[in-house]
C-alpha cells in the first residue's frame, strides 16, 4: 500500500543529503527488485554523511544502529526508510556482527562488505544509473546468487548468510554459483550456532514468499537441513501404501505440497511442511504399510520443534491443531452431526481445508471429503454450526445443583443434543442436565 510513498521518501532523503554535498544512493534489495521489475517492500539509502550529519538533515529521525550508522527516518508510522553510512567492517568473532565498522566515503568499500553480488548494487534513483563495484548486474541477467569475495569468508563472518542464499535462490528460481554453494555445503554446520528466532524468520520467509518447494530442495542439497529440521530430511525414503500415494515417499508428498504454496499464511505453510511429520516414527507394515497415530505424534513432534524456533504461541496452537486434526477429513461424510459441526468449528477451519485439499492433490486426487465439507460449511451457517449455548454452569448452580466434575458432562451432553437437533429449549437442557447429574451422583 506504501510502496510508492516509501520509494518518494528515499528520493526525498536522497536529495536533501546531495544538497547538503553528500553522496547517496539507493543501496540492495530495493535495487535488486527494481531492476528484475519487482516493486520492492522496502527502500534502503546508503551515503558517505556520517550518523551526526544525517540526523542534522532529519531531526526527527531515529538513530537504530550507532554501532553501524543506521538511522531511520519515518515521517509517518506506515513509511520508513534507513538510511546507513557507507561502512568497511572488521572481523566476525561471533557469527553475526562485525567486532568493529570503520565508517567510508567511497561506496565501492560499502558495497565490498555485502553478502550477495545482486544485493551489493547501489543507484541514482533519479537518472536510473546504477553503480556496480562487485559484479550484480553480470549475475542478475545470469541468475546467480554468488557471494562478494570469497564466500567461505562471507559465511563464516554471518552463518545466517547461508540460509539468505537458499531464501533468494527459491524467490527469485536464481541457481547458486558453484563454488558459493559449495562453501554452503562445507559450513553447513555453522548454522546451528544462530539463534531460532534468525533461524526461524528466513524459514519463514523460504515458505511463504514463494519457491517453497525449490527452497527445501535446496536446504537439502546443500546439507543445512539435517541440521536446521532433521525430521523433515527424515521424510526421504519412507514409503507409503501406494493406493493412497501413488507419487511416491513421505519427503515427494510434502515437495508437491510445498509446490502448490503461493504466499500462504505462516501457519498454513508450516502445517503443510509438518503435517506428516508423524509418520518415519510411526511407519510399520502390517498387510499393508500403516502409519498408526501419526497425527498424534506428529503434532507433538511439531509442537516441540515450533516451540523451539519461538514462534508465536498462537501460531504454535494452530499449527499443532492443522495437524492433529488432519487425518479427520477421512471420517468427515460418516460423522454424527454433532461431531461434525464441531469439526467445522474449529478455529480458522478455512486453513484445515486448504491442508486437505494440497493433501488430496499431492496425493490420490480424490476430493470427496473437501467439497462435502465445503458444502456443508456453506449449508450450515454460523447459527446452526455454534448456536448461542442452551445452558451455562451458573445456570445449574442457580438450578440448585451443587459443582462437580458431572457438571461437564452434563453441559456436553446439552450441546451434544443441541447440535443434533434433538432440543432446541432452556427447560428441554434442564431437562436433560438433570437426568445425566442424577446418573452420576
């Protein structure tokens, strides 16, 4: 919505500090999308005005990184644009940050200490010129993602950068130069020294921002991935009943799935990359191959790994929930009506239709429970699929019963008949809770 304000204010600032007789220009990503014809998300300025200078021209702004010279300048709360002083940086120590920055005034120093050559490009945005001190034009038109320098010195100075190749890779269906991805593959390991949360947003972004498929294929090959989710690398090889799966292993399921992802939801994403993640520990074979409780154990298993990553707690309980309760489409046409006004009940029950449906096209094909499901969402309504509650705990106590542990299961037998049709009044849930406390005493 604010692209185009926000590529104004990087023009705005851009302006002031040449006025001022600094250098500037518009600097990575942002540059690299407007060049392949994408409108970039963000807009970065990078300039030779040191941080003092920057935040003379713009008052109000917002010093976020004093160590680095990064100021934020954001006129409104929905714009922001940083704006960073060209920098050369010192050793990496703790495989993120620089132990130290020496602030420049030649860009081509600037753009040296970059991760990616298509990332390392700076621009006028006035006259479209385009310096470029490392080579990402070249590779932009090759559609190579290559590290500045030597990449084996890029990945041990930020192990994150490892990760970035593959998320770029995928979104852009760039290949990674040789010799970069071999170096991926020799430091793979290093990623387990980030943190889950650095770990977790570029997994994220890898899922939702499209190439989701082609970006695990890729954590694949390059060996990051028995390190980062080795209950996913354990898809590869197990094999499933082929009248239910004729595409093949756990890990072909799921790949197909990933590829009919086109930015979805977070927690979609993860619930088609984990929902089977029950199944290498539960596989054995009877007259045929079962995978007994996999949902169970799956949604366990994810909800230890999620956790672990530190996504949101909502975000967990949903996921858990996609895949605890995946395996219930099968049962969908045969169910009580209760129970299935209970099923389509659940919370953001549009996300646990889109998994099946991904699930039945990677798989058989066969779409019978999700269009009955659908159709019963539809024919339903929100009235007869939750009716306003016939009777509450507070209505028993006034009633004159006494607290107890009959007190639930008198309540879910009044909603119980209520969803079946079987009673439709306050006396008539009364009636019936009165019946099962009197069992139960």
């Amino acid at each position: 919505m604010f692209e185009g304000d926000r590529e104004q204010l990087a023009t705005d600032i851009i302006r002031k500090l040449r006025a001022r007789g600094h250098k500037a220009y518009l600097v990575g990503g942002c540059v690299r999308d407007r060049l392949l014809g994408i409108v970039p998300k963000d807009y970065d300025v990078s300039t030779d005005a040191r941080p003092e200078q920057i935040l003379s021209a713009f008052p109000n702004a917002q010093l976020v990184g004093a160590h680095f010279g990064v100021i934020l300048v954001a006129p409104r709360k929905e714009i922001a644009v940083e704006v960073a002083t060209f920098r050369s940086e010192g050793a990496y120590h703790d495989g993120r940050r620089p132990d130290h920055v020496q602030f420049e005034t030649d860009p081509a120093r600037d753009a040296q200490r970059r991760d990616f050559t298509i990332n390392g490009l700076m621009q006028d945005p006035e006259t479209g010129a385009v310096l470029d001190f490392v080579g990402g034009q070249q590779d932009l038109s090759a559609k190579l993602i290559r590290a500045i320098g030597d990449p084996e010195l890029r990945f041990t100075e930020d192990h994150l950068r490892m990760l970035r190749a593959v998320r770029f890779a995928a979104r852009l269906k760039f290949d990674i130069e040789a010799e970069t991805f071999r170096a991926i593959r020799r430091n793979a390991g290093l990623i387990c020294r980030i943190s889950a949360e650095r770990v977790r947003d570029e997994l994220v972004r890898i899922l939702t921002e499209g190439g989701a498929r082609r970006g695990f294929e890729l954590l694949d090959n390059s060996g990051l991935l028995d390190y980062l989710l080795p209950e996913v690398k354990a898809f590869q090889g197990v094999e499933q009943p082929p009248e239910y799966h004729p595409e093949g292993d756990v890990w072909q399921h799921v790949m197909m799935m990933l590829d009919e992802l086109s930015h979805p939801s977070n927690t979609l994403a993860w619930g088609v990359l984990l929902h089977d993640v029950g199944k290498p520990p539960t596989f054995r074979v009877a007259e045929r191959i079962r995978f007994d409780g996999h949902a169970e154990v799956g949604a366990e298993m994810a909800y230890k790994r999620l956790r672990q990553l530190k996504l949101p707690n909502d975000e967990v309980e949903h996921v858990t929930s996609l895949i605890a309760n995946h395996m219930k489409f099968k049962d969908v046409m045969n169910m009580r009506l209760s129970t299935l006004k209970r099923f389509l009940c659940l919370p953001r029950f549009e996300e646990h239709l889109e998994l099946h449906r991904l699930d039945c096209r990677a798989s058989n094909g066969r779409t019978d429970a999700y269009d009955f499901a659908k159709r019963k969402l539809n024919e339903l309504g929100k009235e007869e699929l939750k009716p306003p509650r016939l009777l509450t705990g507070r209505d028993l106590i006034d009633a004159g019963y006494s607290p107890g542990p009959s007190f639930g299961r008198a309540l879910e037998a009044v909603e119980t008949a209520q969803l079946e049709g079987e009673i439709s009044t306050r006396e008539e849930a009364l009636a019936l809770a009165d019946s099962v406390l009197r069992s139960a005493a």
